[in-house]
C-alpha cells in the first residue's frame, strides 16, 4: 500500500513506513516516532544536504596552474611611456583552437 503524502494530525499516532533491505524491496513495516518524524519536509534543506553529499563524493583531481605553469610573463613589453608608442601590458597568451 502506498504511503499518506501528508503527515497525519494527530501527534500521539505513530507513522508508518516500509522498511527494505537489499534482499528484499520491501521487507516489513516500521512504526516512526511521530515527534521526530512528523514534520513537514523541507526541501530547501534537503537540497542543500543532497548538494553537500555530492560535492564529498567528487574525486576533487581539478589542479590549478602555478605562476611557472602559466604561458606569458607578465612583463610589459616596453615601457608606458617616453617611446611615443601605445601603451600595453603583457602579451596576449597564445590562441587556443578548440
């Protein structure tokens, strides 16, 4: 039988929900505290958990480049001023075709 979607009124009833293992889908009934688990649902905070559980589960293998892994210097390639040409900063990196 297919659960209540809403939580019943009355406190002092406890709640029902089935309980399964891998052996069997489902394998009995059990009664639930109604003070702990007669609540409605939040799914803002349900969100953020199954968010927070994800993001452990990532390997986290992403690396960032160092300062010497980085194409370019850095350097201007003349001065700002005193050569009468338009001022620049470093070189653009090199184009990257995709």
């Amino acid at each position: 039988p297919a659960l209540p979607s809403t939580v019943p009124a009355r406190r002092g009833a406890y709640l029902e929900a089935w309980l399964s293992s891998f052996e069997n889908a489902r394998a009995g009934i059990v009664r639930l505290n109604p003070e702990v688990w007669g609540v409605p649902l939040r799914p803002d905070i349900v969100h953020s958990t199954l968010v927070w559980a994800r993001a452990c589960q990532r390997a986290g293998t992403h690396k960032a480049k160092t300062k010497g892994e980085v194409s370019g210097t850095g350097k201007k390639p003349f001065p700002q001023k005193g050569r009468g040409r338009a001022r620049h900063g470093s070189p653009p990196p090199p184009p990257v075709f995709w």
